[in-house]
C-alpha cells in the first residue's frame, strides 16, 4: 500500500474526536485528540484489512506550555502510539499505530499546541464474517527536540501517557467482512467450550482477528523498516542509518532511506604506543532489511548529460565479509580511541562495506527504459567511511560506535553490465555515473543494545528508538 494514494470507490474516509487526560510533568491536563483514517467498505476473510492515510492530530492546552519549556526554541519532534482494539462480536484483539510528525513544529508562546502525526498501521486479518470494528484507546506521545550533530548530548524529552475520558465513543469505523452469505455471521452451534476448543463450528482462535507486524514510523520519504536485535547476545547491536551520496558526473546526490544495520562488538584491546594508552576495537556490521544484507531501495531522479529526467530504482547489497579463522565473518569496523588524559581523548572509527549496486525501474524523461532485471555494477565497489571523536574537559563531540554521529567518505563507482533488454545499454550508464568519485555523508542513530532491555535506547522488542535524519 502506498500512503497517501486516491482512496480506492467504496472507501470511506472516517475520523473520531477524543477527549484524553494526559499526564503532563506538572500534572493531568485535557488533551483533544482526532484520528483519521481511510477504511476499505468491505474486506474478505483471511485476507488482510489495510487502513491507510492515518493521522493522529492532538491539541495540547495552553497551561502544558511551561512543561515543553526545556525543549528548546527548534520545536519539537513528536512521535504518538495509539493503542486500538480491533473486534469482531465478542472476538478482539489489540494493535498498536504510530506515528510521527517529521519535521519539527514550532511551539507557541502562548495559546494552544497543536501538532500531527501519521505513519503506516499494521494490517488486520479477519477470521470470521461480520463488521470488523476499531476502537480508539490509550495513547502516548513522545515529544523531542531536533537531534544534534553532538553525538554525546542527549535531547530532552518530553512523554504524555493519556487515556480517554469517560462516557465518550470512542469507535472510529467498521469494516463488513464477507465470506458467509448470512449476515452478520450466525453464532457457532455447540457449546461455549466446544467452541472454545474447536470441537464445532470456528474456534475462538480462528475467529479472533489477527494483528499484523508492528509498522515503523514514517520518516520524510521512506520508512524505517524493522530492526530487531539479538536480545540474548550482550556483544550485539542494531542501529538505523541514512544519508546521502553524490553522484559526481551528474552534480546530484541520491538520498538513501533509513536502514538497519547489525553489529557484532568485538572485544577490546588495550596497547600501549608512544607512551599513550590506546583502546582498539574490531567489529563487524552487516546490513539488514528484510533478512538480506541490503539497503532498502532508494529512488533518484537526474539530468542525465546535464538536460534529461532520468528516475531510476537504485538497490544497493552488501557483499558480506568473509569468515575468519574462527567461523565469524571478519571484522569491517576499526576503532582506535586515544587517551590524552583525565577526561580527554580522541578517537577514529573506520567502516568498509563491499557492495553492488543494481538498477531498476528506469524512466527517461517520463517513459520506462528496459534496463532488464541484471543491470549493476560489473563487481563489487568498496565504500570506507570515517568518523572521527574528540572528548574535551568531559564534553564530546563526534562519532563513536556506541553513540551514532556523523560518517564520512568517498566511493566510485566500476562500470556497468547487464544493463538493457535487446540493446546493450551498459555505456550509458558507465558514462553517466562510474569513474568519478563522489562523496558520502550517513548519519548513525544511537544504537540499541537488545540484550540490555535499555528502554531509552530500545523499543520492547528490541528495535532502536532513535531514528537518524540525513544531513547534506
């Protein structure tokens, strides 16, 4: 599903005004909450239910200003979680819908705080025939400033936990679930324990609607995708990064949507060299969507030859490193930390990827170029990176593994093969984009250390909370 496309006919457009007690750092205060979505008309059984277009609009009052005083004259970053109970007769089951509101919003003086988040909600299945309702419930908000390039200052935050008030309705739509011709779905023969147990007719856990895969939140043009951490290995990292790549002959630079990242630590080792004490590090960090070792797909549109649209689909796969000695894949990541003194130190932090890149889904000037399913670089590229970290007095500034922060480097690109359906459309694409190296900007969120159950850092199931932005 797309956010944001032309409601299918048949689909409605619904929404609910809420009133919630929120509580504030100062105390309880009244928040006015509407959610919106696009509901399907109808759905079918064992097939999945998608509500899309969803929003979540909160209205803070006037007196929660002082509480959002110390987040800064930037505004604020929200992100909402919206608990919904999904039921079908006396079968339900609950999901979860969060949302974020991307770019920052200021913060009044004085007067109301209103703000918006939206995002992509999980689909539910039904098991049975029968209206197929949601209904709204707890809800939390998180409110922060813009993260900083000062990889050691931790925003302030803000969280709301509200529930509603009493005596309101609180049902936001319905979905008519077919699939037997009476209607709404007769109740199952046999006992309430046959029932239950699936001796006759469906059973309970048939029945009851099934919830799918938690959606991440949306982030400008793409989306976080899900990044869990091994919550039994204590070596074990997980972390979204994004960012930017030029694309030196064509003057642009492609944004590469966020992705999940898994690192294994390595142990640490301490040298001595030039009568300064050294910390080294090896680890290994393998990229993660979907189960395969890739960035999501990322979409660039350029002047190709300085006068023509050209959009392309650009998938970027890693080549995994390969196994050492002792069965583990071999490190990738290089960490030299310094010490200078009490309270001092400098470190450097090195990164290469081996990866190949694939092109797909190519439009010139608005009309698909056959570019066939094997167009990509003729072998794999190396991408190293840098980050470099300055602790001063106790206060630091830059990148660190275990912190995030800013990566830098340069890439060029080999020369293409496979590229085109009938006609060998390899040259054209090494002329445009190979041989010239470009530079490279990510930007590393805080990781989540899944087996430390660090809540600041990690969601319950083991995903990073922070999510980076791209920086040019």
């Amino acid at each position: 599903m797309i956010p944001g496309a032309q409601a299918s006919a048949g689909d409605r457009d619904v929404h609910i005004d809420v009133k919630y007690g929120c509580d504030f750092p100062s105390g309880n205060k009244p928040v006015s909450v509407r959610v919106s979505a696009t509901v399907p008309e109808g759905g079918e059984v064992d097939k999945p239910v998608q509500l899309r277009d969803v929003r979540t609009e909160l209205t803070l009052p006037e007196a929660g200003l002082p509480d959002l005083a110390g987040l800064g004259a930037a505004g604020v970053e929200a992100e909402t979680k919206l608990t919904m109970g999904v039921a079908q007769g006396e079968h339900t089951a609950e999901t979860e819908w969060i949302g974020t509101t991307g770019d920052p919003v200021a913060v009044p003086e004085t007067g109301e705080f209103a703000l918006t988040s939206s995002g992509d909600v999980p689909a539910v299945t039904a098991g049975s025939s029968g209206d197929l309702t949601f209904t709204a419930g707890k809800l939390t908000a998180v409110l922060t400033p813009p993260q900083t390039s000062d990889a050691d200052a931790e925003p302030a935050a803000v969280t709301l936990t509200c529930a509603p008030e009493p005596d309101q309705e609180l049902g936001l739509g319905a979905v008519r679930i077919a699939g037997d011709p009476e209607w709404p779905s007769p109740e199952p023969t046999g006992t309430k324990e046959d029932t239950a147990s699936g001796d006759s007719g469906t059973s309970r856990d048939e029945a009851t609607p099934k919830v799918g895969d938690p959606a991440q939140p949306t982030l400008q043009d793409g989306k976080a995708p899900v990044c869990v951490g091994d919550q039994e290995d204590q070596f074990s990292l997980n972390a979204y990064v994004t960012g930017y790549a030029n694309v030196a002959k064509l003057k642009a630079a492609t944004l590469f949507p966020v992705a999940c990242t898994q690192i294994e630590q390595g142990a640490t080792v301490i040298k001595i060299q030039d009568g300064l004490v050294h910390l080294f590090q090896d680890s290994t960090a393998i990229l993660d969507y979907q189960g395969k070792p890739k960035l999501p797909p990322a979409t660039g549109t350029f002047l190709t030859f300085g006068f023509m649209p050209t959009t392309a689909t650009l998938e970027m796969t890693q080549i995994p490193p390969a196994d050492g000695p002792d069965g583990k894949p071999s490190p990738n990541i290089h960490s030299d930390l310094k010490i200078l003194g009490p309270g001092n130190s400098e470190a450097v932090t090195t990164i290469e990827l081996q990866l190949q890149l694939r092109l797909y889904d190519v439009k010139v000037n608005g009309v698909a170029l056959d570019v066939g399913g094997n167009c990509r670089t003729e072998r794999p590229f190396t991408l190293p990176l840098r980050g470099d970290m300055l602790l001063k007095d106790g206060v630091q500034t830059g990148y660190t593994l275990a912190t995030g922060g800013v990566l830098t480097g340069q890439v060029t690109l080999p020369p293409f093969s496979g590229c085109g359906v009938g006609e060998d459309l390899d040259d054209i694409f090494t002329a445009s984009i190979s041989g010239v190296p470009g530079a490279v900007k990510q930007v590393q969120a805080p990781p989540c250390a899944a087996a430390q159950h660090d809540q600041t850092v990690c969601t319950e199931d083991g995903q990073p909370v922070h999510v980076p932005k791209p920086e040019r």
